[in-house]
C-alpha cells in the first residue's frame, strides 16, 4: 500500500511539473482532456488515490505527452 501511495504523490508532482511547462491552467487541461474539473484537481492535489488509465490516458494526451511521462 505504501509502494502506491509513493506512486499517487509521483503522479500528482509529474501532472503539476508537466502542466506548468504547458503553462495550462487546471480548467485548461480539464476541457483539452474532456474531465471534470474536480477530477483534475483531485488528481493534482493526490487526493485521487486511483486514477483510472483511461483517465491518464486523457490527461496524457492534453499534455501531449506519453502516460509513462505522468507515472514514472
């Protein structure tokens, strides 16, 4: 359970670190990625605990990166 944690708190720094370069806003990334605004900033904050592939995989490509970009 740690070793997912870890992973949910990697994911949220790289979805931060990533949107920034960007220079998206969190409602930017919302409306490219077709999300709620809530899921976004739940999944910024670490406070989605399990985001779904389906979900990255949007997230993905608003950013225009690959979705081991937002895991690794």
């Amino acid at each position: 359970m740690a070793n997912n944690t870890m992973s949910n708190s990697k994911i949220s720094s790289n979805f931060k670190k990533l949107r920034a370069q960007k220079g998206y806003s969190l409602e930017k990334v919302a409306r490219l990625a077709d999300l709620s605004l809530n899921t976004i900033v739940r999944l910024e904050s670490g406070t989605n605990k399990n985001p779904t592939i389906g979900t990255l995989t949007k997230i993905a490509k608003a950013l225009e990166v690959s979705v081991d970009d937002l895991i690794k």
